[in-house]
C-alpha cells in the first residue's frame, strides 16, 4: 500500500495495485497554439532569463522534528515482489500506470517536501521559496548541489521542460495535457537556479498547487512522436536516491541506493534510505509469494487484508520467531476500494438497475466471512478530510426487497431462473478484477446477488490485462482503489472532460452537467468554507449517481516481515501506509545484517526466538 511519502507530498493515483500519478504543473504559452505546431516539435516554451521585479521574502524550514532513527544501518539488499512487470519504465503515457511506477516516482524529488504530522512545508529540491504579491505565483531557489543521477545539474531548464513535456501531445496522457493547458499560466526563468511558476488563478494551498518535479532536459532532448516507443524501455536520470541498475523483463527489477546521492546528508534525508539494493521479483500468484517469504526469499509482505494476517499468520516461521508482525494505526485520508459502474454500457444508462445492484451487494457477509469484521463500510468518496467530507451519507444497505423495487420500476420481470429480464435483455454483467485475493469476496458478492436477480459474471485477468482493459474503459464494472491526494480531487474522477475517452481516471464515465459546473466551482474558488461545502455537495451528487458502489475501510495496516527488518520505535507518521513497501518512498527501516546471520543460522539449526507481535497504537483514533 502507498500514500503521502514521510516528509515529502505527492498525490497518488492507485488502481487496485496502486496506481500512481503524481500532479506536476503546467503551461507556458497558450497551449492550443502550442499544440498545433510541428509534428516532431509540440511544445515551445520560453527559456531565457528574466529579472526579478518585486521584493521578497524567503521561507525555508529546517526545524521539524524527524522520525528516522540514529540506530540506522547502512547496506544490504530488500527482496520484494510485484504480480505482473510492467509494461514501460515511462511514468507518463500509456501503459505508464503500473504498480513499479511509485519506484520510479519516488526517486524523483519535488520542490517541496510535506511533514505529515506538523503539517508544515519542508524544502527537498528547492532550498527556498517565496510567495508573489499577485498571490497565484511562487518562486524557488533551486538547490546549488541538485544534480541527477548521471551527474548533470539540475537546472531552472529541466523546470521548464517538464512544462513543455507535460503540455505534449506526443506523450499521448490527455489528463496532463488538459490539466496543464487550463491550470497554470506560465513559468519564469529568473537564472539558473531560480524560478517562479504563476497558477491560472488564485487556488487555495498554493505551494501544493505549484510544487513539481523537474524532468532532465538533456536526456530528452526534444519530445517527438516517437517519445511513446522510444522511450518506452529507457531508464530516465532522476534526483532521488536510488537507481534502476539492472533488470529482465518478465522477471525483475534491481534499484541500486545511489551512494553519491547529493542530498543524502540534507536533515531529512539522514539515516533514511538504508538499503543498498531494492530487489523486486515478479511472482504471478500471492499464494506462492508468500512460499517464498516463509523460506526468506522475500523480506516483508503486505498482511492487511485478514484473508493473509489470520489464515497465513500462524505459520511456523511466525511461532519460531524468525519472521515478526506489526499493525500500524494511523489517520491516513482512506482510499476508495469499491465496485465502479461504467456508465456508457447501455444496461447502466438507468438508474434505477444500478441502485437495484447497490442493493444487491452484500458487504456485511463479506465483512463477516473474509475479513473476520475488520473493516468498516466506506460510504463517500472522500472520507477522512475533515469537514470536506460529506458525513451524512451513507453506503446503501444489502436489501433485497429494495434491489426488486428499482428493477420492477423499470418494468424488468424475473425470469424462469430467477435472472431479471425484460425483452431481449437479461441483467447480466462482468465483474473484472485483477487479484487472486478477491476471488473469495467477489464469489460471495456473485452469490448474494443471484438471490437478487442479478447474473453477475466473475473475470479475474492478470494485473497487466485487467489494467489495460480498465484503462480503455473496457469493463462492465471493475474492482479497484483509487489512492488520496492532499485534498479532495473531484475533476479528475468525475468531469465530462475525462469521460468516454481512455487513459483517464473518470473509470465510471460519469457525465452530469450539474457535476460538472459545482467542481468547475470547486476549483475555481478559494474560500474554504466555500470549497468543503461545495465538496460535500460533489460526494452527495455522486453518491445519487449510484455510478460507484463502495466496500471496505481498515484504519490501519498490518505487515510480515523478517526479524532482521528493523525500523525505528515509530516506524512512519499518522498517515504512514506501510513500513517496508518502496524504500524510496519513506525509507525508515534498515537491513541488521548481524541478526539475519543470526536468524538464518538458528534456522538450520532448529533455534528458535520468542514471537512478536508489535501493536503501534500511536495515531489510533481516539489515542492519546
């Protein structure tokens, strides 16, 4: 599982696997013009200098207290696993939104950093910002020493590339071009490690609306029609501090910790990033995976689920002591797993059938059966942001009498084997998914939703396959999570502008007007009160949409792992996710190559240690 990255912000994207696109900045001339130029050139924007013309006044924050702990151990390697490779090392583009894209994303540092528990901004690229008068523009002093893993500078150009690279028809991403043509109006070149970039208008959190990522000018060059094939298998320089060093396609991934990171000694990078290599291997099956975490073979594994933290849990190499358990409460605003309708399949254009398979979803048995009353129902598609959140709604409740009601609305008759029917039609529909793991849920839903009439076919694909067909919107309905960003972010999932068109997030391909002009508003504004009144209104109006129909909520997170892991006391921050999952994200645990000698010899030698289980209710709700 991924999130916010300890102390640092990017808003993720996650498909079911994670899925992570991170929100840069954009635009520089008018970006119809500059999409209309030469095939080879879409983009140019300006790159020469200019002064600066008003005074100002310089912030930085080197004051937050850290979390990563002196005890910390530099070396070793993490083995890791991912179901499927991915099908490009691009970050940007089709195919791009795989579940290795946070190893690349994440060693690709931001202007600004975040501190999750203080909630203050910390410098990372940039060592120093400052707020225009217009109150839409910053401006940032780029780190003298920022230099990307191949050794060049990182330049006030590589800025204003990422513009030009963004606003490019070439890169096929409609969403970033979009985004970028309508959000920002220009960057500004102020020397070659000084820059400003103006938003289109005046937006509330205006350092997390303007923070980006460079992209490296020189290893690009020009972004041309071929940008999609040719780069689909290059490794891109990056400013973070690991590298891919070594890979083969269908069978790993090795990242090597840059020792000559440049920002390795800056204060909120000391003692984290520990590891020497990052191993990922793929394994196409959870079950074999987790074989071969019992044999050592990987380090850690994801145990949130109950389906892996009870049935696995009480294996031998948990009662030997070799491998440990740890649940971590924490505040994290909660992603949005569920079932997503997609609204231009012809038996969901009526309501009233997609309300009838609302009532047909027997979350409570599922809660009780699978995930032994672990989770709680999810009910909004914001939840966990205060008072952006709508905490009036409610998930529709399984009821079959309700379901019948809609469908006989609609003038639909059960037919002689129990299915609804009207005409030629039957009320069947593929549920499309891309995890053994849900296999025993979605049965469970298959079934419950028989007695309600309604034939619901089951599809598992491999992760690839399910992604690609989710993407081009493809499915009938699907199960996914889409991950949180640091406020609500209704346009992305449910504007016209990203329906009925592949490679978007709007997966529902919701299409109202009404919608439409209240997140036009939402964006627009930037009076609080406003934007969370408008933003429980949004949720309201999806929630009747009936386009999405929500599951389950875990208020913190669970991981195996190998006793020779170690992490500090408390291993992350009140919205950390997972501990061990990308090194390059938060970075606090360490490899104790002393204890895993220890460990591997006592198990040949039939040793044993005392179990443990460690409890961390430190962000629990309610804690103290």
């Amino acid at each position: 599982m991924s999130g916010i990255k300890l102390y640092s912000f990017k808003m993720f994207l996650l498909i079911s696997i994670m899925l992570i696109l991170s929100i840069f900045s954009a635009c520089g001339k008018n970006a119809d013009e500059a999409l209309s130029d030469g095939p080879d050139e879409s983009v140019s924007l300006d790159y020469t200098v200019h002064p600066v013309t008003e005074n100002l006044k310089w912030i930085t924050n080197n004051d937050e207290p850290l979390i990563a702990s002196p005890k910390a151990k530099k070396g070793g390697t993490i083995n890791k696993y991912i179901l499927s490779f991915p099908l490009t090392f691009r970050t940007v583009g089709p195919d791009s939104n795989s579940s290795t894209r946070s190893y690349f994303l994440d060693n690709h540092l931001g202007l600004l950093s975040y501190h999750n528990n203080t909630e203050k901004i910390l410098p990372e690229l940039a060592t120093h910002w400052a707020y225009g008068k217009d109150g839409k523009t910053m401006y940032f002093k780029i780190h003298p020493d920022a230099v990307w893993s191949d050794g060049a500078p990182v330049t006030a150009d590589d800025f204003i590339f990422a513009f030009e690279f963004m606003l490019s028809k070439h890169i096929q991403s409609p969403f970033h071009n979009e985004m970028y043509a309508k959000e920002y109006e220009k960057i500004t070149k102020h020397g070659d490690k000084l820059i400003s970039i103006t938003a289109s208008k005046k937006v509330p959190d205006l350092w997390y609306y303007l923070n980006m990522q460079p992209k490296p000018k020189h290893f690009y060059g020009k972004i041309n029609k071929n940008y999609v094939t040719e780069y689909n298998w290059k490794v891109e320089p990056n400013t973070g501090p690991y590298v891919l060093k070594d890979f083969s396609k269908g069978k790993y991934l090795l990242f090597e910790r840059n020792k000559n990171w440049w920002a390795k000694d800056l204060r909120y990078n000391v003692n984290r990033f520990n590891v020497d290599f990052i191993r990922i291997s793929v394994i196409r099956d959870e079950n074999v995976a987790f074989e071969h975490f019992k044999k050592g073979l990987i380090d850690s594994i994801d145990a949130t689920r109950p389906e892996i933290w009870y049935e696995k849990g009480n294996e031998d190499v948990f009662k030997s002591g070799y491998a440990n358990k740890i649940v971590f409460y924490n505040q994290a605003k909660r992603p949005t797993p569920g079932l997503y309708l997609n609204l231009d399949k012809e038996i969901f254009k009526d309501k009233n059938l997609r309300l009838a398979l609302a009532h047909a979803i027997n979350f409570d048995k599922v809660n009780s059966q699978i995930m032994r009353n672990d989770a709680t129902r999810l009910n909004t598609c914001f939840e966990g942001y205060g008072e952006y959140t709508n905490k009036e709604i409610r998930a529709r409740e399984f009821d079959i009498k309700k379901s019948e009601s809609y469908m006989k609305a609609s003038g639909w008759k059960r037919g002689a084997d129990g299915i609804w029917e009207k005409g030629d039609s039957r009320f069947s529909v593929t549920l499309t998914y891309g995890r053994e793991l849900f296999t025993p849920r979605v049965i469970i839903y298959q079934e419950e939703a028989k007695k309600a009439g309604i034939d619901l076919k089951l599809e598992l694909l491999d992760p690839s396959t399910w992604y690609k067909k989710v993407s081009e919107k493809k499915h009938d309905i699907t199960y996914l999570t889409f991950s949180t960003g640091f406020r609500p972010e209704p346009w992305q999932h449910f504007h016209s502008e990203n329906a009925h068109k592949a490679q978007t997030n709007n997966i529902t391909n919701i299409d109202d007007p009404e919608m439409d002009r209240m997140i036009d508003k939402y964006r627009n504004s930037i009076n609080e009160k406003e934007r969370m009144e408008l933003s429980r209104k949004i949720q309201k109006k999806v929630h009747d949409s009936a386009s999405w129909i929500p599951l389950d909520v875990i208020p913190f997170f669970r991981e195996f792992h190998w006793r020779w892991l170690q992490f500090p006391e408390i291993p992350g921050d009140k919205d950390t996710g997972d501990i061990f999952d990308n090194p390059a994200g938060a970075g606090l645990f360490w490899i104790d190559e002393d204890i895993k000698k220890e460990t591997l010899d006592a198990v040949k030698s039939n040793k044993t240690f005392e179990p443990v289980t460690k409890i961390i209710t430190k962000y629990k709700q309610g804690s103290r």
